[in-house]
C-alpha cells in the first residue's frame, strides 16, 4: 500500500541534510562537548556550528549564547514560561497573559505557575487568532509576561505577534514576550527576525530534524537584565540556561534541517499554497464536510482543518488509516489525553464539532496525488460510515 502523509504538523519525516548530518556524526563524531580533549572539541564544534546555522535560519544577528539547545518546544516553552516568571528580576508583578488556544506545553507550564501564585489570564481566540479587545483590557502594569502562538497547531491562524508585543510593551515596559513558533519556523514567510519576542521557541522534528531536539532563542535584553532563570540543574551546559550533555547527534541534525528548510523557503511556501488551493478546490464537491477558515489576515498554508459533521474524528481517522492515508484529529500531544481541542473550542466550535474535526497538514515530500487519495479516501469514508451509523 503507497502511503499518503499528511499529518506533518505532527511530526516529518528526516529530510536529506538530517541525515546526512546523522551519518557524519555516527560515523565517529560521538565525544561529551564537553570533555577537553580532541573527540570533546570535535563534538563541540559540530553543536556550535549547529547553533550558527538556526541563527542563520531565524535571520539575526545574535551571539552564541542567544540560542539555548532543549529537548524539544516543549521544553523550550516550559524554559521560557517558568523561567522567566521566577527569575528574580520578574517578581515584581504576578501577572502572566497566554492565548487560550495554546499548545499544552504553554497552558501547562501556565497552570504550573497559578499553582504557584502566579496570576494566569488566558486570552480567548475566536477564529483562531487573539481577542484583542479582551487582551487590551487585561493588559496592566502587573504584567511580567505575554506568551502567544504564531501559528496555532490545530487551524493554522496566525498571531500578530508584534501589536501583540506592543500593546504588552506600553502597557507594561518591563514586560517579556514569548512566541511559541515551532509551527511557524521555516514553513510560513514570517521572518522570526521581524517578531518583536523577546523568547521564541522552535522544534527540530517539525523540519525534517529527529525527534528530541529543539532550541530557545533570547534576545540579548533577557540576557542582560538576568531575565531567565534555568529550570534544569547540573553542570551548566548551554551557557548556564539548559544543563546536561547536549544532543548532539540531533542538534547536529537540527542545524542541517534548518539550513536546508531556509534555502528551500520559498518553493516550499509555493508548494503548500498550490496543494491547499488545490485540497479546498477538491473539497467543494464533498457534503457533509466545513473547512474550519481561520480569521487571521494571515494563513499557514501547510495546516487545514475540517469538520465531518456527525462522524468522530478518530472513527474517520481509522478509516483513512486503512487506505494507507494519514492525517491528525488535532495536536497530536492534546490527542493523547482524550480532551476536547482547546484551540477548536476557543476557535468557536461546540464541543462535538471539535470531535468530530480532522486536520491536514502538509510537508515538503507532499504532492496533489496526496490530495487526490485523501480526498477520494474521506468521500468513501463518509459514504461508508453514515450508513453504518443509520444502522445503528
């Protein structure tokens, strides 16, 4: 059976710098980055130049020390969220602003800090993208920081990240922003160098890296008013912020990830483009079915979300699955617990809409043939399984 990916929002498959950067480093390159001896300095290079090639790809002009390599975005986020709120020079105010519709590892982390006394407002996204009235009005001088999604995971919708920050910053100066943007890093044409965060996280496996791996970039601000504190202890690695031995057979594979997805930027947007256009053509004959539109001016091309009205996701899912087609019933960490989407529920869907919504997402290996099975796949599957809930 050919087998139809697309469920790339989830995960991807290793693109060929990865795996070449894998092979390189198995082939010999297996020393502690921090041993002084010649496999440790070798191994060390191979992260530091890593570290210079995602530099390279977010676009700044940053020193070493601004990215900080973790296990992953949720690590990174979980570093930003809880280490900024309990650095010392933050604990002036207890107020910390999320969007409603982001990814666990933010409401988490989040939670993680109410239970500390930490104020937590979260944010309400009708159609995706954050009620602005609603933030002004909770924006005050106790604000120590604002965390907000630049692609949100499930629909696709893009945040204004930079009104978002200023209207953060007038109201609060000190304030700190982070961006979770590991759907957004090197698959849209918004520059993460043209983001007003002060923190941005981003995931290696989202780009054809392995799974594992992941990176915190921090402007020099944070680094200079002593803005994040670690939340991993031990020796110290990665400038203080992130102890442990590094990955760094995956963050060698990340670098090569991210320095091939930024060559390929441009055509891999054109792609995603011309296969959504073509996937929502293809839809317009298929009933039963509403294509989730977020109201964001802009769009991820590469993420559409659709509701099957009156088939739950995961029954559809199985169906697709055994015609070798592989999509997401929503996040693929949220689907793990079995709760309702918080991203559809604050879009504006009912609880059983979000039940019954299925998302596509494309990656850079994808063709309209992709489109064409799956299209074809979900009109059988419908075919097939309202009949079977008739008999019911």
């Amino acid at each position: 059976m050919t087998l139809h990916y697309l469920d790339n929002s989830a995960t991807t498959p290793l693109c060929d710098g990865a795996k070449r950067a894998i092979n390189e480093m198995t082939g010999g390159n297996f020393g502690n980055p921090s041993s002084l001896h010649a496999l440790g300095v070798k191994a060390e290079e191979a992260v530091d130049t890593a570290r210079e090639k995602i530099i390279a790809a977010i676009g700044v002009r940053a020193k070493p020390e601004q990215i900080i390599f973790t296990s992953g975005g949720t690590e990174a986020a979980n570093l930003a969220l809880i280490g900024a709120a309990t650095a010392k020079s933050r604990n002036k105010g207890k107020t910390v602003i999320i969007g409603e519709a982001e990814h666990d590892c933010v409401l988490n982390s989040a939670a993680h800090l109410a239970s500390l006394g930490y104020n937590i407002v979260k944010v309400p996204s009708p159609g995706g993208v954050f009620d602005m009235e609603f933030y002004k009005s909770a924006l005050n001088g106790s604000v120590i920081l604002v965390s907000a999604m630049l692609v949100n995971n499930e629909t696709g919708a893009v945040n204004d990240i930079n009104e978002i920050a200023r209207l953060a910053r007038a109201a609060s100066p000190d304030v700190l922003v982070h961006t979770d943007a590991v759907q957004g890093f090197l698959k849209t044409d918004v520059a993460l160098s043209s983001l007003d965060a002060d923190m941005i996280s981003i995931s290696g496996h989202k780009i054809g890296a392995p799974k594992g791996v992941g990176a915190l970039y921090i402007n020099e601000r944070v680094i200079k008013t002593r803005a994040l504190a670690p939340i991993i202890f031990g020796g110290g690695q990665e400038h203080g912020y992130r102890s442990g031995t590094e990955n760094t057979l995956g963050i060698a594979a990340f670098g090569a990830a991210a320095e091939e997805y930024s060559k390929n930027l441009k055509e891999n947007i054109s792609l995603f483009s011309s296969l959504r256009s073509y996937l929502l053509q293809k839809l317009n004959g298929v009933e039963g079915i509403r294509v989730n539109v977020p109201k964001s001016t802009k769009i991820a091309e590469n993420i559409v979300n659709i509701t099957v009205f009156g088939i739950r996701s995961e029954t559809m899912l199985h169906h697709l699955s055994s015609q070798g087609v592989f999509v997401s019933s929503g996040s693929a960490c949220s689907s793990n617990t079995g709760h309702v989407s918080n991203a559809l529920r604050s879009f504006g869907l009912s609880d059983k809409e979000a039940g019954e919504s299925i998302r596509v997402s494309f990656g850079v290996q994808n063709t309209f043939d992709d489109v064409d099975v799956f299209v074809s796949a979900l009109s059988s599957g419908i075919a097939t399984l309202a009949r079977e809930r008739r008999k019911i």
